[in-house]
C-alpha cells in the first residue's frame, strides 16, 4: 500500500471516529448522565446557544472582544499616564 494512500485510510479513519463521537456516542452519554440532562434541559429552557460561547463568528461575542480590547487599551494608557506623571514628578525633585 502506498504511503499517500495509508495517510488518507488515516485520515478517513479519523473523520469517522469523530462523527461517532459526536454525533452517536456524546448524545448517548448525554441521555444517560442526569447532571448532563440537567445542562441540556437549561439551556432549551433558556434557548442558549453554547456554541456562541466559544466562536467568533456570533455578534455578541465579537462585541464582547472588542469591549475588552478597548478596556485594555484604556487601562494601558491610563497606566502609562500615570507612569509619566509620577516620572516628571520625580524630576522635578
């Protein structure tokens, strides 16, 4: 068997193991662990999106980053305010 065809049998392999995860195994466990039933019940009851707490891509989350990049570039100005006020300071002594 060649090499490139050992590497996509690979990678064929690994594309199924994780669909079977996801989509057989995950919802399986999910139905028999009541701590997860309780988790999926919340968010149904609350219509949460869980995957708008990890990707990018959802408005929120990109309003939320760039609140926080700019809270950052405030804090570090302000530092650096600071930092300049107490050097002058300093000289003047």
């Amino acid at each position: 068997m060649s090499r490139t065809l050992q590497n996509r049998l690979k990678l064929f392999a690994w594309a199924v193991a994780l669909w079977f995860f996801f989509a057989v195994l995950t919802p399986r466990l999910v139905a028999l662990v009541p701590a997860w039933q309780r988790y999926d019940a919340v968010q149904e009851q609350y219509d949460l999106d869980s995957g708008a707490l990890y990707y990018t891509n959802v408005p929120i989350t990109q309003e939320a980053e760039a609140a926080v990049r700019a809270a950052v570039r405030q804090g570090m100005e302000d530092r650096r305010m600071a930092a300049g006020a107490s050097g002058t300071q300093d000289q003047s002594r």
